[in-house]
C-alpha cells in the first residue's frame, strides 16, 4: 500500500463521483486534495507537486482536455488520467491525444479507479526512476538520455494518443531502432491460428519480406523468448541465422507481455554491421515493449467496445418497442428509430436535447411528471393524433436517469372495443328472446294438462334458460366492474357485510348439513369500497366453498386484520385445485381440470371476483392441494383518515 505523502490532485466539480474517487483512493492509503477550478489547482501545484492528477471532463466551465495540455507544458512527465462521464470513442481520443496517460469512464467501480491510478503511478515511478537512474552518471551522457526520454515519451504520446494500432506499432518499431542505433527493427506476433509468429511490424523491411515473414515457436530465438518469456541478447563475433536468407550479427529480441502471457517478441538486430547490443539498450526495448502491449490492449478493448455497441445499436434500431434514454437532467442521450417514427423526430436533432422541448407531447410529460411520485416504475397510456394508442413505462436508474419504453397497444384497444361491444349486443339481444322463452315454458301448464315427460321437459327448458341469464348478467357484470361504472366508493364496515353474506346463504349450508365455522375479529377498522360488489365477491367465494365442501363438512371464513390491511380467508373441504391449475382460476372461463363436467357453473365467478378485488386495491390468491380443500385469502385496504 502506498504512503499517505502519495499526494492526488483530484481536480474535478463537486459530484458523487469525486467522492467515490476520494473514498476509494484514501482506502487505499493516498492522501488526495481537491481543486474546484483553476485558482485552486495551481495553488495546489504550487505548494506541491502531486504524484499524479485526475482532470474530469470540465473544471469549473473550462474543458479538462485543455488543462490536460497545460499541465504537461510545466510537467511534461506527470501522469494524469482522464475522467470521462460517458462514454464516447471521440472523447477518449481528445483526452488521450492531449496526453493523458489512464482514461476512465462509466461505469465506475472502486476497483477500476485504484488499478488506474497504480498503473499509471507505476509507469511513472518506472519512468522517473530510470530517469533518476540516468542522472547520476556523468553529464557527457546527458543529451543521449535526454533523447531517449523524449523518444520514449513521444511513443508514450503516440500510443495514449490514437486508436490506430498500425501506426502506434510502427511508432514503437521505428523508436527502437532509434533508441539503439540498430540496422533493423520488428514486432512479432503469435498466430493463435497457427501457432507461428508473423510480422505485425517492421522497419527497414521491404514490404513484401514483411508481409509474407513466417517463423515457428520451435527451435528459433524468438520462439525461445516466447517459450521462456525471457530477453535474448546475442551480440558475439557470429552469424545467427533467424530464418533463411536472413542472417544477423546482433540482435535483442524481448517479449511482449499482456496479463502475464507472451504474446509476442519485439526485437531489433544488425545485419550489415557487429555493434553490440547493451543491457541498457534491452532495458529500453522492453520499455517500449510494455507500450506496445498497451496498445494493443487497447486496440483489442476499442474493437470489442465497437463490437458490443454495433450490436446494441442493431438491437434497438430493429426493436419493434419504441425506446428514449434520459439522463438525470431528463436530456435524451439515446432514442431507437421505433420512438424516431412514433413522435416524427430525427436521432440527431433531438440528441442531448430536453425532452419537453424535443417531443412536447401531452400524455409524455404526464408520464415524466408522475416521476415526482417518486416510483422506480410507471405506466401511462400515450394517445397520438393519429389515432395510435402506446402503452408506455418511466424506469428510473439511479446514477443514470431514465428510460421510457413504448409498446403499440393499438389493436389491444381495437379488440377491447370490440369484445365490450360484442358483450354488450349478445347479452341485450339474448335477454328479450330469453325471457320470452321462459315465459311460454311457463304458459304451457296453464293451457292444460301435462304428463310427466312433457313437465320435465319444460323444467329442463327454464333451468337451461336460467343458465343462460345467469351467464348473460354475469358477462354485464364483468363488464361494467373492468369498464369502471361502479367506481363510487363509501367507508363500509366489511364484517357487517361478511354477516349479511353468510345469512343470505346460511339455508344453502343447512341444506348439505355443513358447519359454518365464522371467526370475525373485534374493532376491524373501515374500508372505502362498493359495498354491492364487495358483497358480491362473498357471495361468490362462500358459496363456491358451499358447493365444493361435501355434505356434513366444515366451511370455515376468517376475517382479521393486520396493519393497513384487512384479510379474508375463506377455506373448504372440497376435492383442492391442481397444482397446474392455479394460476389460471381466476381467467375467464377457466375451471379447474378436476371438476365434473356436469357441475354447475359459468367459468366467470372467480373472473369477477378478481376484478372486484383489483378495483378495490386488494390482491387475491389460493392455497389449495389435491383431496386437501382450498383457502382463498383476499387481502383490502384498510381507509386511511387524512
């Protein structure tokens, strides 16, 4: 761990992500200051130099990439890293061509702040111990260093400062021939393919040596540093031979190293001439070996980065959903072609735009107002003008804003209008025939004498015509409750309802000799609701535990209450609700597989008792088990006095 006097200037507004930075960095053992803007950073800087500066992207209205280059003119060997708030190629390019040595961007995790941070802390410890190194020899080799130095942090320059990996590799290549006055200088490759090693770069190569150059891993210098990951300097008075027609009389080769693995070789050699190769000239081969590694690092994390993005974009331009990211200001950062062509926009006009002023529409700024409810997740319905119905959700992501995602429920709408119109007209027009039907099965007693096959024939007329109606009063009922007309409300006192509920079917229970086992709790407190529906969902579920529960059996109907809730359970002693079955019961028309096919019943009680509960606020849900009986448990609101 570093020492406390390891000083980093963190010169960055006030935000969460400079306290994230000064945590992180502190529990790591540096001591950070702070400068808010330009005044503050060189009175910093005067009193003392920090180890390392981390600039955001703006300080105090002023652009970070050019206090970047300010910087470096005093103290060209300083590292800093660049702080980004998006992520953006152009902007990670601006900052590393200004010289920046790290670049960090969203998302930010405590582990990525402090391996930046030592990395390019190690680097310049690297740099500046080998300069200090350097200093303490005699002065007549000054100027060499001094080249060297320059050469190296122009290449650190080249590297940091560009995403084009072919002219950083022939940087690195050209400097190491340089740095040692060699004849000849390549970067070797390994070919995961093949397993060979082939010339990614060179200098003073012809072109189609280089292109075609080939060299397998076994038995040859530079495989031997691949295999060992260890320098080769051979500079005696002999011949080496590195591959046919190309015989050398000195050379290093030194590897290149990427997560602890060699990738390839980096080398310089003399063809022509004998001059030796020096340790110290290893020392700078394998210092531009490390840049090479780093950039082809980042070549890699840019092309996997572009990769990554090609397909999310892919993805969201071919989406059927429409979909807006907002930042925590509510300016759009990203919009999909499907939001493009639901509002008429273009991506690049309304591109970190506000949203209300890009796409000032009515039911979208209700959406976002809704988000002072203060709810991860909302719903709205968005009404265009040409007729078109979205169903829309806000989804809040803390430490990035927003995102509205749009689904056309357009022909959802179309087929509910359609389905309440096709109740409404069936359900009317049955009701006439319906009830003329009765009515003659009950004049044909009167016109005379029946036998007994004729009189059960007309029973069999009046119960199927009273099937009928049921089924028909039952569709009307569901539909009013989904459509809303009976949204009137009153605080109604639930036992009293229960109580009257159970007397009304209190002679079905005597008629199958069941025991009704009622528990009802002292003091519960008010509900607001409609008392008419609300006794009609009792209704339903006592008398569907009636029905089901055998002759002699117990009905059992609790009803207590729990903080601001108040809780019915009605059970049975019925033959249970298959596993398979439970969560369809309470669809339209559903009945559970095990039920007699002659059994009575619609397949709508449960349907409109879960709409009744979910008008009221209240969740329903069963617990059943084969042979075992059923409880049902409806869980209401208490009211709540303002």
């Amino acid at each position: 761990m570093m020492s406390k006097t390891t000083l980093i200037l963190l010169a960055l507004d006030e935000s969460p992500i400079l306290q994230l930075m000064e945590r992180s960095l502190y529990a790591v053992g540096y001591a950070t200051a702070i400068a808010h803007d330009r005044a503050s950073l060189n009175k910093i800087i005067q009193k003392s130099i920090p180890a390392l500066v981390l600039v955001g992207e703006k300080l105090d209205g002023e652009k970070g990439t050019q206090l970047i280059v300010e910087i470096l003119e005093r103290f060209p060997t300083l590292p800093i890293i660049f702080l980004a708030t998006k992520d953006l190629p152009m902007l990670a390019q601006e900052a590393l061509q200004a010289g920046a040595s790290g670049y960090l961007q969203p998302p930010l995790r405590t582990d990525d702040i402090v391996r930046a941070v030592q990395n390019s802390l190690k680097r310049a410890q690297h740099m500046g111990d080998w300069v200090r190194r350097e200093v303490k020899r005699s002065t007549a080799s000054l100027e060499k260093r001094v080249n060297e130095l320059e050469i190296l942090v122009t290449v650190g320059r080249d590297i940091t400062g560009t995403l084009d990996l072919d002219s950083v590799l022939n940087s690195v290549v050209s400097a190491a021939v340089k740095l040692t006055h060699a004849e000849e200088g390549s970067l070797l490759l390994l070919d995961e393919t093949s397993g060979d090693l082939y010339m990614r770069a060179g200098h003073n190569f012809e072109e189609g040596f280089a292109r075609s150059f080939r060299l397998p891993v076994k038995d040859t210098l530079a495989g031997q540093v691949i295999q060992t990951g260890k320098p080769v300097i051979l500079s005696q008075d002999a011949i080496h031979k590195i591959q046919t027609a190309y015989l050398v009389q000195s050379l290093i080769y030194v590897p290149l190293r990427l997560k602890e693995r060699v990738i390839g070789v980096l080398g310089v050699d003399n063809r022509k001439t004998s001059s030796p190769f020096t340790d110290r000239d290893a020392l700078l081969i394998s210092v531009l070996a490390d840049y090479a590694a780093i950039a082809i690092e980042n070549a890699r994390l840019y092309q996997v980065s572009e990769s990554e993005r090609a397909k999310f974009e892919a993805v969201l331009a071919n989406m059927d959903d429409a979909l807006m990211l907002l930042d925590e200001n509510e300016h759009i950062q990203l919009i999909n072609t499907t939001m493009c062509k639901t509002f008429g926009v273009d991506a690049r006009e309304v591109h970190d735009r506000d949203v209300s002023e890009a796409i000032p529409h009515e039911d979208l700024m209700t959406l976002l107002k809704r988000q002072e409810e203060a709810e991860p997740l909302q719903y709205h319905e968005i009404n265009l003008d040409d007729g078109s119905v979205f169903s829309a959700q806000h989804t809040l992501i803390p430490g990035v804003g927003s995102a509205i995602t749009m689904q056309d429920i357009s022909y959802l709408k179309e087929l509910d209008r359609l389905k309440d119109d096709f109740v409404h007209t069936v359900s009317h027009d049955l009701r006439s025939p319906l009830t003329a039907v009765l009515g003659y099965a009950e004049l044909l007693e009167r016109i005379g004498e029946l036998n007994d096959q004729q009189k059960e024939f007309v029973r069999r007329i009046q119960t199927s015509v009273q099937d009928i109606t049921s089924l028909v009063n039952d569709l009307l009922d569901l539909g009013s409750i989904e459509a809303g007309f009976d949204a009137r409300r009153e605080i109604v006192q639930l036992d009293g309802i229960v109580r009257y509920t159970l007397s009304t079917l209190e002679q079905r229970s005597r008629d199958k000799k069941q025991i009704l086992d009622v528990e009802i709790a002292s003091g519960l407190p008010a509900m607001r609701g409609n008392p008419v529906r609300l006794r009609q969902m009792l209704d339903n579920l006592i008398g569907n535990a009636i029905k089901y529960t055998p002759v002699g059996e117990n009905v059992r109907v609790k009803l207590h209450a729990e903080g601001n809730q108040i809780i019915i359970q009605i059970s049975d002693n019925g033959p249970g609700i298959p596993q398979e079955d439970q969560s369809h019961i309470f669809e339209k028309f559903y009945r559970a597989s095990n039920i007699p096919s002659g059994t009575p019943g619609s397949g709508l009680g449960l349907a409109i008792v879960n709409t009744i509960v979910e008008s009221h606020q209240g969740r329903i849900w069963v617990e059943s088990a084969l042979g075992k009986g059923s409880t049902f448990f409806v869980v209401l609101p208490t009211h709540q006095k303002k």
